[in-house]
C-alpha cells in the first residue's frame, strides 16, 4: 500500500513538473526589435555580394 502511494506521488509530481515545463513552449514575446546596425543596411541583398575591392 504504501508503494502504491508512493508511485502515484511521484507520477503526480513527474506529470506537474512537465506541465509547468511545457507551459512555456510556444510563448512569443509581443514586439520584437531589430538587432543593432539593421537600420543601416540596404535591402535587398544580392547574393554575392558584388564588393569591388
């Protein structure tokens, strides 16, 4: 018996955590700002780049 209440504690705390884990899956931030220097690029890009030099 107390087996029993011992494993349904553990599945119980095992099933808890993965769902607190998993809660954060999939959450997006709601506004994302470009990286330093994007505004100073010109687009669109060729590729290769055509660098003369």
């Amino acid at each position: 018996m107390l087996l029993k209440k011992y494993s349904f504690l553990a599945v119980l705390c095992l099933s808890l955590s993965a769902l607190v884990f998993l809660s954060g899956c999939g959450v997006k931030p709601s506004r994302l700002d470009p990286p330093p220097g994007a505004e100073d690029t010109e687009f669109p890009n060729t590729y290769p780049s055509s660098v003369e030099g």
